[in-house]
C-alpha cells in the first residue's frame, strides 16, 4: 500500500478509513513486527499483539472494501522446530514450534488462516506465501533487533574498524539458514500475484542453505575482516535448520536468482552508505506502518 500519509496499521479506525479513501485493488500485506531472537524473546506480547492487530485490520479492510486481490506474506518460523527438511507446505501445525520464536510464528500462522476464512467464507482471493530468511537493502543492522545477515555484517565492519581478532556469533554455529534477497521476494510476489489463486500457502525460498557459522565467514570475506570468529554458546541456537522446500512455486515457473554472496556484497554496499541511520526505532516504526 501507498500513501501520501502513513498510518499506524494496528490502529482499526485508520485502516479502515485508509482503504475507504484509497480502496487499492491489490494489496501486498508485508508489514509486521519482526526482528531476530534477542527481540522475540524480550517482547513476546509486541510480536504477539502488534502483528495479530495488523493483519486482522488489512485483512477485514481489504475485504469491506473489495479489493480483487490479497497477498499476505507470512514466514518459515511457522512451521514446527523438527519438521522434516526440506520444509513442506504440509508440516504447519505437525509438531511444537521453536520456543524462541513461537509469538511470532502464532501470529503469522493466524494471518495464514484469517485469508483461508475469506476466501471460504466471502470468495475473497486472498493468498498466503511463506518467505525463508530475508535480507537486502533497507535491511536493519541493529544488533538488538536484527535478523541475522545484517547482525553479521554490522558485527564484521565493526570489528575489521576496530582491528579486533575476533568478532561473536551466537550458540554454536551449527544451525543451517536459507536466505532469500528481499528483491528476489519481490519479484516472488508479483509473479504469484499474477499466477497464483488458492487457499494452500506456497514457500518462497533460495534453494539451498549454510550453517551460521558457514554464514558468518561468507560475510566477513565480503567485508574484508581477516580476524576469527567466536561462538558464544550461552546463547541459543534457535530452530536447527529451516531449509524450505520451494517445489510448488518452482513448479510454477518461478525460482530465485541473485546469488548469496552477491546478495551479501549488495547489502555490505547499502550499509557503508545509510547503516548508521537503521535503528531499532526506524525499524520497529516502520514495522507497523504503511
């Protein structure tokens, strides 16, 4: 959604006089509260409460207001800490979600279901797709509330700076991560906005994944930090491995195509030139608007 003005997508009242003014047609339902396991941890009432708010109001919004279509992109924390690898489609709701994330997840999970009950109930064609792991430019690199692409390349430019030996990661470095460039979702969701109608959620992923520790080298090469990497094991791994499998979408004819480290390289680039203004509180701010 555009707008010359923008409104607090948990505040009801807003959202529905946003769409009786603008009334779009298509609507891309990409906001939320989000950020990485430091941030769900701290605040499980936001992740829980701000994003069940937001995607009720666009949901119930889009539908009063006819919209043909709607995209809701939801995340693969929703499926279950254990699933079997590659993630299906068919394992939400097959077993216990990771604890660190579960407010989260709970929430998009409802998103997921909310536009299963349109489109059953009032016909609406309002789909789901689940993204992997995203990063790119317009990334935040608070290390407080960031996902873990950015963390590493703030951590990696900061310690080259400071000419550190080392920089940390979290846990043991062992969990795997598939990463997807948020331009690849993007080109994702128009595809399947112009190709994909049904009540099935479809993944959204890069294809392959790397350990964090794997990870976190790819990203210190990029950036020119020669030092070592240290694991710091009192913190948590999270979910052990979350590589999706993105056959159905594939099927479709669609798959990713800007290569991780190029991706990386891209992001490292954004950084150098607008990183220091990503705080948590544009972050979180943008989190929950249009």
């Amino acid at each position: 959604m555009t707008s010359d003005r923008s409104i607090d997508l948990r505040d009801q009242a807003a959202v529905k006089n946003w769409f009786a003014e603008n009334r779009p047609d298509t609507v891309v339902l990409a906001a939320a509260r989000v950020g990485g396991i430091a941030a769900n941890s701290a605040s499980p009432a936001e992740f829980l409460y701000d994003n069940l708010m937001i995607e009720a109001n666009v949901i119930e919004a889009a539908y009063r207001n006819a919209a043909d279509k709607l995209l809701f992109l939801g995340s693969s924390c929703i499926y279950p800490k254990l699933a079997d690898q590659p993630i299906v489609e068919d394992a939400l709701l097959t077993g216990p979600l990771e604890p660190t994330n579960e407010w989260y997840a709970i929430a998009k999970i409802a998103g997921i279901k909310l536009c299963q009950s349109y489109r059953t109930q009032y016909g609406c064609d309002f789909i789901s797709a689940m993204p992997t792991n995203l990063y790119g430019s317009g990334d935040n690199f608070d290390l407080a509330t960031s996902h873990v692409i950015p963390a590493l390349i703030r951590k990696a430019h900061e310690a080259k700076l400071a000419g550190a030996a080392s920089f940390p990661i979290w846990g043991s470095g062992t969990p795997r991560r598939e990463s997807l460039h948020v331009d690849d979702l993007a080109d994702a969701c128009v595809f399947l906005l112009e190709h994909y109608s049904d009540e099935q959620w479809i993944n959204v992923g890069y294809g392959s994944d790397l350990t964090i520790l794997e990870l976190a080298q790819m990203v210190a090469d990029v950036v020119g930090f020669t030092g070592a990497i240290s694991l710091d094991t009192s913190k948590p791994d999270g979910t052990p491995r979350k590589l999706m499998d993105s056959g159905r979408i594939a099927r479709l004819g669609w798959k990713a195509k800007i290569d991780l480290r190029d991706g990386i390289s891209g992001t490292y680039r954004y950084f150098l030139e607008h990183g220091s203004t990503r705080n948590s509180q544009a972050a979180h701010g943008g989190a929950v608007k249009a």
